[in-house]
C-alpha cells in the first residue's frame, strides 16, 4: 500500500483551520483570514487560493489557464451527463463547478475513459477528475485523492427477465459492470480499501461472473436493447435508482453491499499537485460544513448521502 490517504476523519480537524471569502475570476488569489464564528453561521467559510502557488504546480497551471480542467463521464446520471445542448448537468458536476468558483476559474469538461482516468499518467490533459471516484490504495500508486466528499453504497440489481429477488440468487450468475471500478473488484474477490478504511469487504454470491462494459449504465441500457447474457448489474446505489427512475428494466437486489469513500483525483505523474490538494481540502471542509454538499445530495439523489457511514 502506498502513503495513507487523508480519511474523512481530517475533515473534522480541518473544519477548525482559519479562512477566508472567495475571488472572483481574474483577480489575485489573497492569503487566507481568521474566519469569526457565530452562533447560526458554519464554522468554516470559503478561502481564496494560496497566496503563493509552487512554481509549475498544479495550482499554478490552473491559476495561470484561468480554467479547471475537469474530467467526468458523459453518461453517469445523476452523477454527470451531457445534454444535446453541450452542457452539463449532475451532482459531479455542480461539486466541481463549485470548486472553479471558488478558486476564481471557469470548468473545462474532458470526457475520457474511466479506464484511462484510473490508470493514472494523464499527460496534462486535464487537471482533476470530479467523476465520483473510489480511494482505494491500488489507485493511490498513480493519483492522490482530496478527502471524500460523499459516500456511495453499492447496490446489486437484476434484470426483471431474470426474475431473481435476493442476493443469493444472484450465485453462480454472471453480473455486468464497469471497466476499472470497484465493482469490479468486489465481484472478483480483490476489492480491498485498506486497514484504515475497513479493509476488505463482505464477500460477493458464491460462483459469481463478471462481465465488463465501458461504464457503469451501459449495462442497464444494454438489457433495455434486449442484451440478456447477465442477470445482475452492480454500481452506485444512486446510479441504479435513476436507471429505475428512467424506466430501464431492472429491479434491487437485496440491501447495499458495501460503501464507499469518493474523492477528486489529481495524477501524480502530472505537476504538483500538494498546494492545490491542501486548499482544496480546506474547501471540501467548508462544502462540508456550510451545508453546500448536503443540499447538492439531496438535490440530486434525494439523500444526504456526504456523511461517513462509518460515524454514524
């Protein structure tokens, strides 16, 4: 396992840093300022960006474009989706044009493939991905994460033609899932979230096969063209709600089977990414405790799903 990510228990110490309000775009980024509390107001309060970025850093590449660069999925609602207008829409997306504004930059969206996305080694073409995506120590070999910002659950879905209802039913069946998601990993036994995460966990159906598609949705739309080569579907328990939500023909499956700690992601093989990370944390703090991330939650999932499970 590489260096430990910083857990959502920092959080709570960094809710206690001082801050300042944010800029508006094109101005020069300000120290930070002792925030004031008082009763009815958050404890933490947005902050500028760092008065000095490190040289080719991270930060400095974004403050100096005016823009973030922010990869995301074209096609993972209610996470992020793409209109027929061009934009954007989702909780995802309204997280990471939140932390534009308040770094004083607009958002460049890039659609890669989560599968290049989690390999790491970015090469410059986007600067963070706000794509929900899991800490896991396999993936901090190649990207740092912010803390999470929300908690999904996985939820196991069936087809309504398979006629499976519980989750021992699903045994010896085979399941459709993302390329390079934990889902994955969880259905071939190699879903591990390290010792100060809970480690690895419950074990999937006995017998259970696992077959890949680009993304997550595509399952659920595959058995709507008629595709009926896998009974279950894993994901986020918020993507399988929407998919039920939008008609496609699939039901739940027993209770959630794990969660998971989501984060944003820079590439450590990119420029550095440490200054951008600290500032970035203190927002997530502050997103956190001002009520902003909660009410994005429950805007788009019908859930304040941003608390650690874990601690409640």
């Amino acid at each position: 396992m590489n260096p430990p990510f910083r857990l959502v228990a920092m959080v709570a110490t960094t809710i206690m840093l001082a801050a300042c309000t944010g800029q508006g775009a094109g101005s020069s980024p300000t120290a930070p300022a002792v925030a004031t509390a008082t009763a009815g107001t958050p404890t933490v309060v947005p902050t500028a960006a760092p008065a000095t970025a490190i040289t080719g850093g991270l930060l400095d590449k974004i403050l100096k474009a005016k823009k973030l660069v922010v990869s995301t999925d074209p096609a993972y609602p209610p996470q992020s989706e793409i209109q027929k207008d061009g934009t954007y829409k989702g909780f995802d997306i309204d997280v990471a044009n939140e932390i534009a504004k308040r770094l004083g930059v607009t958002v460049q969206w890039e659609t890669p493939a989560w599968e290049a996305i989690t390999a790491g080694g970015w090469g410059g073409r986007w600067d963070i991905s706000v794509g929900s995506m899991t800490i896991t120590p396999d993936r901090l070999k190649v990207v740092t994460f912010s803390v999470p910002y929300y908690y999904t659950p996985a939820q196991m879905a069936a087809s309504t033609k398979s006629r499976i209802t519980t989750l021992d039913g699903l045994a010896g069946k085979t399941v459709c899932v993302g390329e390079s998601t934990t889902y994955y990993q969880w259905l071939t036994g190699t879903l591990d979230f390290g010792p100060s995460a809970g480690g690895k966990p419950p074990a999937a159906p006995a017998g259970v096969k696992a077959v890949t598609l680009p993304t997550d949705r595509d399952c659920a739309v595959q058995w709507q063209s008629g595709r009926h080569d896998f009974e279950g579907w894993l994901s986020s328990d918020t993507t399988v709600a929407q998919a039920i939500k939008d008609g496609l023909p699939l039901v739940k499956v027993g209770n959630p089977v794990y969660s998971e700690p989501l984060a944003v992601a820079t590439d450590k093989s990119g420029p550095d990414p440490s200054d951008f990370l600290t500032w970035l944390d203190t927002q997530i703090a502050a997103l956190h405790a001002d009520g902003t991330l909660s009410a994005l939650s429950v805007k788009w999932f019908g859930a304040d799903i941003t608390k650690d499970p874990s601690k409640t």
